[in-house]
C-alpha cells in the first residue's frame, strides 16, 4: 500500500474530509491533496495527520507494522523521529556531560534547522569564515522543499553558499523573518527574465510559507516548481504572473499553491 492509500485509508477511517483534516492537523488543504496524490510526504505533516486520525506515525509515514497506535521498542521510537528530535532525544540521555553553553547552541541549531518546512544544506557552509558583521546564507535545498515533486531540468547551483554583510541587506531595505530563515537558490528558466534571469542568485526568506502580499515566490503547483510573481485575483485563485512578456499569466486554486518562500532579492550578475 502506497503513502497515498495509506492516507486516505486513515483519513476514512477517521471520518474525515480533506478539509476537516488539514483544519484539525493545522496544515493546508493543498497540503493533504498533495499527499493524496503522491506528490509530498513532508515528515512533520504526516506525524500531525497520523494524531488526528488515530493511526501510528510509523505506519503511515513507511507502512511499517499496523495502523493501529501500539507499543513500539526504543529503536522503532527513534526511526520514526525527525533529525532534529532525535538529537534531541540524545542529548537527554547523554548529553548531561556537556558544557550548558555547548547544550544550548546545538538544541538552538536543531530548533532553527526544524523550524521551517524545507532544510538548507550546511556541509559546506561550515567552512566558511564569517566576521562579526556579517552573516552566511546556504544554499536552500530545493530537492528538499519539493519532496516527490520535480525540480527543473536545468537546474544548477550557480552558488553553493554566500556571505554578506547584514548592513548591505538592510541599506536595500530588505527585511525577513530571521536570519536563520535566510537562503540562496538559483534562478532558472526565462519565465521571470528581466527580473529573474537564468542562473541569477536570488536571496529567499524560507520563514515565509504562506501569501502575506504580492510579491515574487518560490511555488509549487501541481508537483512543479516555480518563482512566480503572485497577486489576489479572488477569494479562492491566485494569478501567477511570469514577468516575462512573452509568457501568459496564469489562474491558479488558492489550495492547489504550496508557498516554500519568499524573494527577497536579486544578486544580479551582468557581463559586461
């Protein structure tokens, strides 16, 4: 049995509509859509759904053991955590002999690194020698924020990682939800041309999962990925515009929009 089955066994046996779902979970109902379709499993949403429908994590995430909630060893406890729960659940069992300081900068890495619905990727971020007025913004790990979705053919990491002054970002006016929330992509394609050209760095607030304005996104539709403009064209559709003349603008259903970020700003980088 599939995630997508599983979850419509569980939401069933729930009695439960989509929407009844997502309101009870907290998520979006394009959320559970998407997961009916097979095109998301995000972890954290599916460990909300499994408590509300009455059915165990575990089961529903991998299709391990039964639907019904039962008592599980250790290790079976441990595979169905998060990353960022079980380091949690290892410093409460050894991590006693550590420093208070050094305990608390790892549970506030772990509770900034989980914070958001999509990671960055900080291997190699770690090298990087960043001086007191500056800050380091990784790579955002858009294979990540798009679970089972696709990613662009021509996408390529033009820049892994970067390192900024944080008064240069607020001299161009640039606010986010926190600098932990803060990440670089690489723009594709020639839809956003003029604004977003093809392997453009383009700086994104991941703490931004929802419409909060018009404004340039980072979406996913229908299993795609996109930067497109979004505006309100009424209660239920958003309009998807491409700044590029030369493609159309499109109607989009409120629940079928995943948001992942929001554009902050361009790095543009012009021959000459």
């Amino acid at each position: 049995m599939e995630l997508k089955d599983r979850l419509k066994y569980a939401r069933k046996k729930a009695e439960l509509t989509q929407s009844e779902l997502a309101d009870r979970a907290g998520i979006k109902q394009a959320s559970v859509s998407e997961i009916e379709r097979g095109l998301s499993r995000t972890s954290a949403y599916l460990v909300k759904i499994a408590t509300v429908c009455g059915v165990d994590p575990l089961w529903l995430a991998e299709g391990v053991g039964s639907p019904e909630a039962g008592e599980r060893t250790q290790a079976q406890e441990e595979a169905q955590m998060s990353s960022a729960d079980q380091v949690r659940s290892m410093l409460a069992r050894i991590g006693k002999g550590l420093p208070e300081e050094a305990r608390s900068k790892i549970l506030a890495a772990v509770n900034d690194a989980s914070s958001g619905q999509v990671t960055v990727m900080p291997a190699e971020s770690q090298a990087l020698k960043v001086r007191p007025d500056e800050i380091l913004i990784p790579q955002y790990d858009i294979r990540a924020a798009m679970g089972h979705g696709q990613v662009p053919a021509d996408y390529n990491e033009a820049i892994r990682n970067l390192v900024v002054r944080e008064d240069v970002l607020r001299e161009k006016g640039v606010t986010y939800t926190s600098l932990s929330a803060l990440a670089v992509i690489t723009g594709w394609g020639q839809s956003m041309e003029g604004t977003i050209n093809d392997k453009d760095p383009v700086i994104v607030d991941r703490g931004v999962n929802e419409f909060i304005g018009d404004g340039v996104y980072v979406m996913s539709w229908h299993g795609l990925l996109y930067i497109k403009r979004i505006q309100v064209m009424d209660a239920d559709h958003f309009r998807l515009i491409s700044d590029n003349k030369h493609y159309e603008n499109q109607q989009a259903r409120v629940e079928d929009v995943t948001i992942h970020a929001k554009v902050l700003l361009i790095w543009n980088a012009k021959k000459v």
